[in-house]
C-alpha cells in the first residue's frame, strides 16, 4: 500500500471518529499531508502508534484552545 493511501486512511478515520468537526479534520489533513517526506522515509510510522498518539495530542490542543 503506498503510503498515500495510507495517509488517506489515517484522515479518513480520524474524520469517522470525530464527525461534525470540520476544523479537526483540516487541521488533521494538513499536518499529517505535511508529513509527507518523513512518512515516505520511515512507512511504518503510519502503522504504529505515532499518528494516532499525534491526533489524540492535537485534539486535546484544538479542545483546550476552544474553551
């Protein structure tokens, strides 16, 4: 699978468990596209823990900022 498509599947399912949150899901999108050359590097970055940890971080930041 390249690596792409698996950055589509990260978004796509950070878009799933956080419907409704239009601004999340940009904010998603552009860090994990930004992202790019370094997943390119290093592919299994996307099937550990490490994107999943950084959505969880950045949720709690857009969150905290919001209140």
């Amino acid at each position: 699978m390249r690596v792409d498509a698996k950055v589509e599947g990260v978004c796509e399912g950070v878009i799933g468990r956080n419907p409704g949150e239009p601004e999340f899901h940009q904010a998603v999108r552009e860090v994990v596209g930004s992202l790019g050359p370094a997943l390119y590097k290093h592919p299994d970055y996307l099937g550990g823990a490490y994107i999943a940890g950084f959505v969880k971080i950045a949720r709690a930041v857009i969150v905290q900022g919001l209140a």
